[in-house]
C-alpha cells in the first residue's frame, strides 16, 4: 500500500470512515483523521478496546507493506468546524 492512498483516505472530506485489513488479521477502524497518524513506512492507529470502551487506548504501528486492503465503513462523518 502506497502512503498516497492512505493519504487520500485520512484526509478526504467529507470525512468517510475506512477499516485497514493488514496481513497480520487484525482489523483496525479509523473514524476520524486524528486516530491515524502517517509515516513514510507505516501507520500509527489509534485503538480502542471494544471490550472496556472506558480504558486508555493504545496506539499500533501497521506497516504500509503489510496492509492488504481499505475498506469504507457505512457512515460517513462530518467534518467539525
């Protein structure tokens, strides 16, 4: 996966939340820019703990190599300001 088509993805208005499927099996939702943070290399995703939404969060490196697909959630959301 290109830092490009991230790029596109993170930053296209309106906002139009997306799910990252890398190679690893793992699923990660980005609902809103400021949970994805881009590299040259890879991604810094913001994740929250379905189980306990109240915990702290963590965030997840995902390498741009190791990203199979990007998929649009249903919603889309609009942008603040």
């Amino acid at each position: 996966m290109t830092p490009r088509v991230v790029i596109d993805r993170v930053f296209a208005e309106p906002v139009h939340p997306f799910r990252i499927y890398p190679a690893s099996g793992r699923t990660f939702e980005v609902r809103h820019p400021e949970l994805v943070e881009i590299g040259r290399d890879g991604l810094t995703v913001e994740a929250a703990s379905e189980n306990h939404p109240d915990a702290p969060r963590s965030w997840d490196e995902v390498s741009l190599a190791s990203i199979e697909s990007i998929a649009s959630l249903e919603a889309s959301v609009s942008p603040v300001g």
